[in-house]
C-alpha cells in the first residue's frame, strides 16, 4: 500500500462530518429561540470537536453567529472581549433604537469544556443569557458534568450523544476521506477491509487510526 496516502486521524475536519442533521437542529433552535443550551456528548475520538466545527463554519449561512473556543485555552478576559465584541448591537442600532446587543442569534461553543477552571467563565455566561441576550450556549465533553451544569442553576439543557453512525454513512465519509488524501474510491484498501474496520471500531478517529496504519 502507498504510504504517501495521509487520513489525518487526529485533525478535526469539519468537510466529513457525519452529523450535519443534529448539528443543523441546534442551528435552527438557535434561530427560534433565545437562550437555549446544549450538552454534547460522546467518547473520545467520536466527532465533537468536528461536530462544533461544522457549526462554526456553517452557522452563518444560517445568518447565526459562531463562536468557538477550546476549554483548555481560554483566558477570562479575552473570552468576555470575544463575545462582547460579536454580540454588540450596530452603531446605527445603539444610536437610534438604544439597542446594547446585537439581535442576531449567536452560538458559544466549548469544546471540551472540563478543562475550564475559571468559574467567572460560566457566571459571565449566566449573566448574558439573564439580560436576555439572543445566545445559545453549546458545552462539549466525554461526560454530563454537574458541577458545571449547577452555574446554569435551573435552565434546562439539551443533552446531545453522539454515537457511532451507520455503516453506509461510515463508508461514505471514509471514501471521501480516502479520495481527500491522494486514493481513489476505497483503495488503496479495498471496500472490505474499510468495512471490517469500520465494524470493529467504537469511535471515528479509531476507524481512522487503523487506516492509517494498515498502510504500513
């Protein structure tokens, strides 16, 4: 097999994505409805990171706002100035309609969101979503946390789980996948092999690890 053919298991892409549906349902929620928030949830190696991905690329199509940020690497400060900054209403509306905030929807997504440890993070956000600011908030993790969910206090949040897709979807994405990294349709692998790969993992990056290794 060619080892120049290179499927990037590790880098979140979000051109495969195999959830648009859910992905798409949160978008549109966001649209009809202020100050909804989502829980998604699945292993490691699933597809949260592409699923918010997806979202942040696609969501203005939508005429929403995306924001997105990793939990190990955010800063308070320049956190609170990000939204700030996408969420202020227009000149013309802070000068004629006395409009502070913009009235578009905006998403905030937090991917991996365990790894914050500034509760001032999640109080800024309560306190956005109480002055009645058109935002969603997505929080991305392994497992439902409730020591997070407590700063939410009673809000009710949407619980997401994302789980292993179908096989024909499988196939597809691993075929555009393959075609992306220099193969044509399923080879160098051939149809079968991508099948049995496919069965016998638990996660999207797994089905792509052993890809990536059988061309050793």
């Amino acid at each position: 097999m060619p080892e120049e053919l290179f499927l990037n298991p590790n880098e979140p892409n979000p051109n495969f994505m195999v959830y648009k549906e859910e992905a798409r349902k949160i978008i549109l929620k966001a649209l009809g409805s202020k100050s909804s928030c989502f829980w998604l949830l699945g292993k490691t190696g699933i597809g949260k990171t592409t699923f918010l991905l997806w979202i942040n690329q696609f969501a203005p199509l939508y005429k929403v706002k995306a924001i997105y940020f990793h939990g190990g690497e955010i800063n308070f400060e320049s956190f609170k100035e990000k939204i700030e900054k996408e969420t202020k209403a227009s000149f013309f509306s802070r000068l004629f309609s006395r409009k502070k905030y913009s009235e578009r929807p905006t998403i905030v997504m937090i991917d991996e969101v365990e790894y914050v440890k500034d509760e001032n993070i999640f109080k800024y956000l309560l306190s956005k979503l109480d002055e009645g600011l058109n935002l969603s908030i997505i929080f991305s993790s392994v497992e439902f946390i409730e020591g997070i969910r407590e700063y939410l206090k009673e809000r009710e949040i949407e619980k997401i789980s994302l789980e292993m897709p179908p096989m024909d979807v499988m196939m597809e994405m691993v075929r555009k996948r393959i075609e992306a990294g220099g193969g044509e349709e399923f080879q160098p692998f051939g149809k079968q092999l991508v099948r049995d790969i496919i069965e016998s993992s638990s996660t999207i990056r797994e089905v792509l690890v052993k890809l990536q290794e059988a061309l050793k």
